[in-house]
C-alpha cells in the first residue's frame, strides 16, 4: 500500500489556496445537511485538515495573513453595520451590559482559578480577561437573518467592545506589573496615546473619507481606500496597546454613516470577507485545536471544563440578568448570549503573552496545560456559541415575520426611475435603492424613452449602453433591476405609458441642468408628466454622492397628512435618512408635525428626526439660510386642485432657483385623489406653463417703471448740468 503520508502536509502554495478554497465550498452545503451552523464546519474542517488531525496543511503564514485580515474583517462589518442611533439610545443599555459581561464571567473565572486549579492570582487575573471578552465569531450568522440592526446585537456588539477594553486595559496592567514597569509614567503614555487615537479617528478620518468619496466616484478606488482606513486603525490600535481588533471595529464605527447598506461598495466589502477571509480566519482556529486532548483525561480536560462552565455561566448570567432589569424578551437574551459568549483569536493572543511572561527565572506565569484548555475551550465555546445564535435568530426572524406589518399587506411599491443623462443616471438608481423596500422581492425599473425621429437607432443604442451600466451597479449591490429603452413622439407619454405598463407604484427623475435642452426650470415634459398621473413622482437634482449628506431638511406644507401620498414619501424619506444615517430635519405646521413626528416614532424609531414649526410658506428664505453644502433640501409641493395646494407654490421654481442654488434638491408630488388630467377640461385645462401669463405681464410693466423712473432721473440729473 503506497505510503501518502510523505506528499502532506501540502507546501505548494497554490495547492493550498485550492484545498481552502474546496473547505469553503462544500463546508455550508455539508454542515446545511446535518442540521450544523456554517461557522462550525469551518473549525471542524480546521481540526481535520490540521496537524492534530490528517496534517493535510500545515498553519503556515497564509492562515496567520488572511485569519487576522479575517478576524479583523468581523470586527469592522460588526461597526460598519451596527445601528448607530440605536446605539445612541440604548448607551446606557450597553453600558450596563458591557460591565456586567466583563465583571461576571472574570468573578467567576478568577475564584474557579484560583479555588479548583490552583493557580497564582496573577494567572488567575489573565484567565478572567480571556474569559471577560470575547469574539464576535458568530456575528456572520446574525448577517445572514439581516438582524444587524435589531436591539440585541446591538447590545452586544457594544457590550463587546467595552469588555474587550476593559480586558485590554487590565491584561497591561498584568503585564506592566509583572515585568516592573507599571508606574504612572506607563499610564499617562497609555492615557495620551488612546485619547490620539480617538482624536485623529473621529475628528480627522470621517473628514478625509467626506473628502475622498467626493472627489473619487471610481469602485476599486473606493473599497481600496476604505481597506487603508481599517488597517490603519489597526495598526494603530496596536500601537498603543491595544488590540487591532478595537481600531477595526472603531473603524466600521467611524465608517458607518459613509457606506449605506444597500450600496455596491457595501455589498464588495462584504462579499470579499464573507467569501475568503472570514472562512480562512476560522478555519486557522480550527488548525490550533488539538481534539486527542479531549481523549487524554487529566489536567487539560479540567482546565478547559472550568473555563467551560464558569465563564459561560458569567456570559449567560450578564446576557439574562440585563435582559430581565430592562424588561427585554428572553429571545432577545439568548441572542446576547450567543453573540457573546464565544473565545476565539483574543482568548489564543491573551494566552501566548501568559506562555511568554515570565515571572521568576525559568518560569512563566502560564504553562502549556493551561494554554491545550484555553484552545480546546476555543472549540467548546464557539460551537456554544454559534448553536445558541442561529436557533435564537431563527425564532427571532420567524417571529418577526408572524407579526403584522404595513409592507406585507397591500404594498404596491414598484419603482419606476426615468434615466437620460449619464451623469445622473447613477445617482438616481442610488436614490431608488436607498429607498426601496428591502423585504419585497419586486426590484426597481430603469427606463430610457428616446424620441422616434431620424436619430432614434443612434439614441436606442446610448440608451442600451446606459442601462447597461446602471444593470451593472445594481448586480454589485444585489438590487433587482428590469430595464427598457422605448420610443416616443413625446417623451412625457413614454413615460407615462412605461409606468401604467409595469403597473408601477411611483416614479424617481432627475432635474435637468442642460441650458441647451431647455432654459425653464422644470425642462422639456416634467410638467406634462406630473399633470398626467396622479402617483407620487419624485424630481431630484443631486449635486453631491448621497453618501456624503449629513442633512435632509424638508418642508411640508400645510394640510399634507390629509393627502393620500403622505404615507408613501414619509416612508420614502424614512427609509433614505436611515440608510444614510443621517438627520432629517421636518419644517410645516403643529398639526403636520404631529402625525409625522407619530409615524416615525412607530414605524422607524431609529430614524435621527428634528422637528420646526413653520408657519408660512414665505418663511422659505430663512429656512434656505440654514441649509449647508452637504445638506438636501427637499419640498414636498401638491398638484393644482389637491387639499395641500396653495399659490405659493407656484413660485417654488423662482424660489429654489434663487435661494437653493447649487444645493441637491429633491422635489416630491405625492399621491393625489382623483383621476390624472390627461384630458383637457374647461374645469383645469392639462397644459400648464411655468410661468402665467399674468406673472409674464406683471414683469413686464415692472421692467417698464423702472426703465421710465431711470429715465427721468436721466434727464433731471442733464438739466441740473
């Protein structure tokens, strides 16, 4: 029998990327089979491919690289997708949970130490820390059920940070006291440098990243400097003192508002860690288990046992305890739990400085039995972990799902968005998908409408092209898109007939900026398009990547809760300040604000929403005064004859034109009752101009006062020479 033991452990680099590359294909799809979570194929494959098991590789410098990009990775989506405004309201939430994670499990694990293993209360001290913190391992499983932004991982993900902090700051203070250096010197240059650290990274960075992705529209560009910002803040982190674990996660903090969720750059940065580097990371965990100890009885099995038991219990005890005192369900503490009570790189980078540390001659203050419990404890808790998450975000999502919801029932959201010119095109479809509803299968329609003339096979094919493009942007961030290019004698009915075609709930346009194409502000057929249909159309000119706004401010008119629209470009508007993670600043009358002060608290409470009275539509100047270059002014107006129209709206082209210019507007015509004014009527004629001819006149007779008023002063001021 041929002995196929002198081909292993593989040492081609290239066949070792292809045997990875096969674990993290058939992995999920075996692990789905027999019932097991994804993660936990990854560390058993780990374990068999290892040295402890087949020795088919060998955990050389790739699986060091790409686990710590991996784990690295973990952290900063964890940042990058966290709630923020649900962080800032449950701050105090998190506070008492992130104290109550750390002081329980490192109680328990101390007096386990020093009262069952024997062990000094310095080893004892660097036992709680590993078992204090924790790894976020099971954080993918939270991604893939889309429950990134629900209370409890919220919760802990913030409590792991401040517990891996407290850890970090207790573990140098172990160090600096075992090696003599511990004096206040070492404190303040610790104290300076973690103050640095928050100084350049949430004053300096978050203006360098405005900067950059205004002025860099290019996809490689971007994701690459996003990379640099995470590494950076890594290595920073470790710098100081640190692991690099907090800078990335403070990175994906820092980041957060910068990249919306439904955005390709979001979805390359989670494709490449979820695809290659989060499986290598736990794939290398599994290689540094060694499974025989389990089988070997002893001391490792009653050191792992006791770490088990007692920093478990502290986790299940921190996730339940804060879980009753705030009145929270249990799911939401078997979440916790889940997501906190796995040891993974921090628990291994802990126990290495203990192997190493030595505290007398000969001898450090942690040995090797200590260091086969800590790795075989690794395996215990992941698995722990990664059981306890998946089953509590099932039962979450399913529970979710039972519950009754506006989206479900009767949603006929279709949006259609009308694209033209390349350099808006972008932007558009940006828009539509941040405001999309992610729960609804239906993707978004992008149309081109080209007039039929001469030029209509040339125009037909930058049409193609165009749509094209947009397809492709979409593909990246995982929008569904149907695309069309249509010929028309006139622009407006394509459109119009398009919509009634897809049977589409509303649609998104640009404002056009060509002089060339039309000098009105409306252009060529808006007009006609929002007399012709009675559904919310949505007119947007933007100045700036939408990524890069820190303000929405709106003006409602007065009476527009009482139009049928009002639910729909509430939502719409919602759903963009959440993505965006940014303020969103309502100005109409009290009875206006009310309801929509109501709505949002109901329907998205972490939405950041400030609401001013305001009294008159005249009041447009002031509230102009207020907007800065990265704000968006957007004005919800009303077709002629609705209950929330008024004269002064007729203006808002004059008024945007004078007070808003250069700024990214969004005009919203909500729903309407009634049938559209496709047919003239001696009620409401369908043709209206931008300007009525009695607006025409007025100005003429104004020019012509004060050219005669010029005039005579003239001749006064010859005489009297």
């Amino acid at each position: 029998m041929p002995d196929f033991s002198q081909y292993f452990p593989i040492t081609d680099p290239t066949l070792i990327f292809f045997v990875v590359m096969l674990i993290i294909l058939f992995a999920p799809i075996i692990m789905g089979k027999l019932r097991i979570p994804h993660l936990i194929g990854m560390v058993l494959a780990g374990i068999v491919i290892g040295k402890y098991g087949l020795n088919i590789l060998n955990r050389d410098d790739s699986f060091l690289l790409f686990g710590r990009v991996g784990l690295l990775y973990i952290m900063f989506l964890a940042g990058l997708e966290m709630d923020l405004e649900g962080l800032r309201k449950s701050r105090w939430k998190i506070g008492f949970f992130g104290i109550l994670t750390f002081l329980l499990p490192m109680l328990l694990t101390v007096f386990s130490s020093i009262w069952l293993l024997h062990l000094s209360g310095m080893a004892s001290l660097m036992l709680g820390c590993m078992m204090s913190s924790n790894t976020l391992i099971a954080y993918p499983i939270v991604g893939r059920y889309g429950l990134q932004r629900n209370k409890a991982s919220t919760l802990s993900v913030g409590s792991s940070m401040i517990s891996l902090f407290l850890a970090l700051v207790t573990l140098a203070a172990i160090v600096n006291v075992a090696r003599g250096t511990g004096g206040w010197i070492f404190w303040f240059l610790f104290t300076v440098k973690i103050v640095s650290f928050c100084v350049i990274m949430i004053l300096l960075i978050p203006r360098l990243v405005r900067w950059f992705l205004r002025k860099y529209s290019d996809a490689v560009m971007q994701f690459i400097f996003v990379m640099s910002v995470l590494f950076f803040s890594a290595a920073f982190s470790n710098y100081i003192g640190l692991e690099g674990i907090f800078g990335a996660f403070f990175a994906g903090l820092v980041l957060n508002r910068f990249i919306p969720k439904v955005s390709p750059l979001m979805n390359r940065i989670e494709f490449i860690g979820n695809a290659i580097f989060i499986p290598y990371f736990l794939i290398g965990v599994g290689m540094l288990i060694n499974i025989r100890l389990l089988f070997q009885g002893g001391t490792v099995l009653w050191i792992m046992l006791c770490l088990v038991v007692f920093g478990t219990l502290g986790k299940a005890l921190a996730a339940y305890g804060t879980t009753a005192f705030f009145r929270m369900p249990r799911l939401s503490g078997d979440l916790m739990f889940g997501l906190t009570s796995a040891h993974a790189a921090g628990a291994i980078a802990m126990v290495m400085i203990g192997i190493e540390l030595e505290v007398a001659p000969g001898q450090t203050m942690l040995n090797n039995e200590i260091l086969n419990g800590v790795v075989l404890m690794i395996l215990c808790t992941c698995i722990i972990s990664s059981v306890i998450t998946e089953n509590a975000a099932r039962k979450i999502r399913i529970k979710e799902k039972e519950s009754p919801s506006i989206e479900r029932t009767g949603d006929d959201e279709k949006i259609l968005v009308a694209v033209k010119y390349p350099e808006y095109a972008d932007n558009l479809m940006t828009l539509a998908s941040l405001m999309r509803n992610e729960k609804l299968t239906r993707g978004l329609i992008a149309l081109n409408v080209v007039y039929d003339d001469i030029n209509a096979a040339r125009n037909q094919a930058e049409g193609m092209r165009l749509l094209e493009h947009i397809k492709r942007n979409c593909s990246a961030a995982d929008v569904p898109l149907q695309t069309q290019v249509r010929l028309a004698t006139n622009i407006a009915n394509g459109i119009k007939h398009a919509f009634r075609e897809y049977q589409a709930s509303e649609i998104i346009m640009g404002l056009h900026f060509h002089p060339d194409v039309s000098k009105g502000f409306w252009g060529q057929f808006a007009q006609s398009l929002y007399n012709g249909l009675n559904r919310q159309i949505i007119i947007a000119r933007i100045t700036q990547p939408l990524n890069t706004i820190r303000k929405i401010q709106v003006a409602v008119p007065s009476r527009a809760e009482y139009e049928p629209g009002f639910n729909r470009w509430m939502e719409r508007l919602s759903r963009m300040a959440g993505n965006l993670d940014c303020r969103v600043e309502f100005n109409g009358r009290k009875e206006s604000l009310a309801l929509i002060r109501e709505y949002i608290n109901n329907r998205h409470p972490s939405v950041r929403a400030e609401f001013v009275e305001m009294q008159h539509w005249n009041q447009l100047p002031q509230l102009a005064a207020k907007i800065k270059d990265d704000h968006m002014f957007v004005v919800v107006t009303a077709r002629k004859g609705t209950i929330s129209y008024k004269n002064a709206l007729e203006r808002l082209p004059e008024e945007i034109s004078r007070y808003f210019k250069g700024r990214s507007i969004m005009i919203i015509y909500p729903d309407q009752y009634g049938e559209p004014q496709d047919q003239m009527t001696f009620a409401e004629p369908q043709h209206t101009e931008e300007r009525s001819a009695y607006d025409w006149l007025s100005e003429r007779l104004r020019r012509w006062h004060l050219n005669s008023v010029g005039l005579r002063g003239k001749n006064r001021r010859e005489k009297k020479s």
